[in-house]
C-alpha cells in the first residue's frame, strides 16, 4: 500500500462515526444507506459526508440499485490494510 493511500484511509478512519458505519457495514453484505442511520443517529447530510469519505479511500465500495444505494467492504482494501498492519507488529 502507498503511503497517499494508507494516510487517505487512515483519515477516514480517523472519526467515531466513520469507524461505527464500517463495523456496521461489515456486519452486512449488502448494506443499505437508509439502514445506516438506525445505528449512527446523525443528519443525512453528515451521513453523506461520512460515506463518501470511507469510499473514496476504498475502504468500503457502493452501487446503486435504483434509488437506493448498497454499501459493503472492499475485501482488496481491507487486505492492504491487514498486510501494513502485520508489517508494523513483525517490527517490533
């Protein structure tokens, strides 16, 4: 993983809310938006801003089906994630 990318992923992991929307996402396969807010009671405003900070660093993958919006984690990214971290702990 790049360094661009790691700090980009380590940003959007960086807040409560963010990190409160992944562990619900992952518990689900296909996760709706709407789904969400039963667990992070925020505006859907913020909502928006949050999801799309967790997509754009890859970390969780959306689609559209109609009006709706799906959300899942991307198991690539996750990967990355997973191999940097077990560099770190094989350094010390």
């Amino acid at each position: 993983m790049d360094t661009k990318s790691l700090v980009k992923l380590a940003k959007s992991l960086s807040d409560p809310h963010r990190l409160r929307l992944v562990r619900e996402i992952a518990r689900g396969t296909k996760m709706g938006c709407v789904d969400l807010f039963e667990f992070v009671p925020i505006s859907q405003p913020s909502m928006s801003q949050h999801l799309k900070a967790l997509v754009d660093s890859g970390l969780v993958e959306s689609h559209k089906e109609g009006r709706h919006m799906y959300l899942a984690i991307n198991p690539d990214k996750l990967r990355e994630l997973e191999d940097f971290l077990q560099l770190l702990k094989v350094n010390l």
